[in-house]
C-alpha cells in the first residue's frame, strides 16, 4: 500500500485528488494538508470532498505528518511547492507535482531535488494532453518550417498565472522540434501595428472565463489549409486521475526527474 499526503485538499483540486486516489487500489490518502489559515483544518477531508467520511482531518502542520506518508501530491502554488519539496527533499519522500507558474530557477531546484528522491513533474497530468504532446511532434516534424504556429488557451477566472504551464510545454515540445529556443521565438500577445507575422515565431493567445477548466489548440497554417490539435478539458477530474496514476507508477523508482511521457510509456 502506498500512503500519500494531498496538499491543498480543501481546494478544487485537492478534492478531486482526493477522490481521484481512492478509486486506485494500492493508493490510500493518509495526511491531507491546507494552509494555516484555512477555515477547513481540522474538518474530515472525505467530507470537504464531498465523498464521505475518511477519519482524515486535514492538518496545517504536514511536517508533524511526515512518517505517515510516503509520497506527497503537490498541484498548489510555486512558494508552496518549494516548502514543501524542501520537506519531502530532507524526509526522503517521493513527489508528483502538477503546480504550474514556476520559473526557471525553481525548476531548477526541482530539478535539482530529483538527484534525491523521485519526482514526477508535469504542467498537465492529463493523459489526454500527453498524447497531444505526441501528435504535436509529428505535426512539427513533418511540418516543419513551411506553416505558421499559433497556440491558443483558455482557462476559469481563477487561475493566476498565464499563459497556462501546458501552452509552454506545447510550445516547447514543437520548438524543440524545429530547432528553435522558445524564449526567443515566442510572441505573447499582440497589440498595435505589429508588422508582417514573422514564420519563425510561436504565437500565445490567453482567455481567462468563466469556469473554463482547459482548453488548449495548436494551430498549423499555412496558405490554404490549418491543422489544429485540441484537448478541451470538462472536468479536474482527469488531471487528478493522472496524477493518482503517477503516484502509483512512482513507487519504488530510484531517484530522478520524470514526466507522464514516462509514466505512460511515451518517451
């Protein structure tokens, strides 16, 4: 049995990681933990999820809970993530991380953490979103450099940081692909007379709405024809079954840096 702690399980996340864990038969959610400030500390966890009494009161001190858990699964914010990398990094705890808007240098401490324990690092969990991932390599290769790539996404009010941590990831994975350093190529926005659109640049479109959970298109176009990759999420609850899939895929690895293109087999 592998007993995992959720952080931010009283947030619409955490609740579905919550029930997303259980439904898998060696996974058990034995530390639940919010920020200090959360009305939701002390409360049952099943009952803030909505699925039943678990005997799991949900805990500020996840320090204190450290020997009841063996992996910890993190989708909160990027200073929340660090801590809490930090305390799995000193109790040799293994990590699945789905927090997004980290910048490079606490990628790096990630990436850093992974000689240590195991880690699955991620922008989206989705199994769907993986295999977009796939299908956008084929696109690029076999597309190259003759059409023009716009990525478009859209997500719920919410959400903080923009564009989406899988937009970059898409964007990455078609960049590296032709050969190009998306910090160079990428065009955020446009306003104003721009000019010409230059074929060498990777476009970003951001729409922030309503309770949109995710969408996400790559957009090939050249003159008299587009091919568009989309994933349009309708529920949390996909990211948090992959992410309960992780887990279980996590266990027992040796320390390393890993993604859900290993988790599914895909690299």
């Amino acid at each position: 049995m592998i007993h995992v702690a959720i952080t931010g399980t009283a947030g619409r996340m955490g609740r579905q990681l919550l029930d997303a864990c259980g439904r898998v038969e060696n996974l058990r959610c034995s530390v639940a933990s919010e920020h200090p400030d959360s009305p939701f500390i002390g409360v049952d966890a099943g009952e803030v999820a909505g699925i039943g009494r678990l005997g799991i009161p949900i805990t500020a001190e996840l320090a204190a809970q450290v020997d009841r858990f063996d992996l910890l699964i993190d989708f909160t914010r990027p200073a929340a993530t660090l801590a809490h990398l930090a305390l799995c990094r000193s109790a040799g705890k293994a990590m699945v991380i789905g927090t997004t808007g980290l910048s490079a240098e606490q990628k790096a401490e990630v990436a850093a953490s992974a000689a240590q324990i195991p880690i699955v690092f991620a922008p989206n969990m989705s199994v769907g979103v993986n295999l977009c991932f796939k299908l956008l390599e084929l696109a690029a290769r076999t597309l190259g450099d003759s059409v023009d790539i716009e990525i478009l996404e859209a997500h719920h009010r919410h959400k903080v940081d923009a564009p989406s941590g899988t937009a970059l990831a898409m964007g990455q994975v078609v960049a590296g692909i032709l050969g190009r350093d998306l910090a160079q190529c990428a065009v955020y926005g446009r306003e104003g007379v721009t000019g010409e659109r230059a074929r060498s640049t990777i476009g970003f479109a951001t729409l922030r709405a309503g309770d949109i959970v995710g969408d996400h298109t790559v957009l090939f176009a050249d003159d008299g024809e587009r091919i568009e990759i989309t994933h349009r999420a309708s529920s949390r609850m996909t990211f948090a079954k992959g992410a309960a899939r992780a887990a279980a895929w996590l266990a027992g690895r040796p320390p390393g840096l890993y993604d859900m293109q290993d988790v599914l087999g895909l690299r």
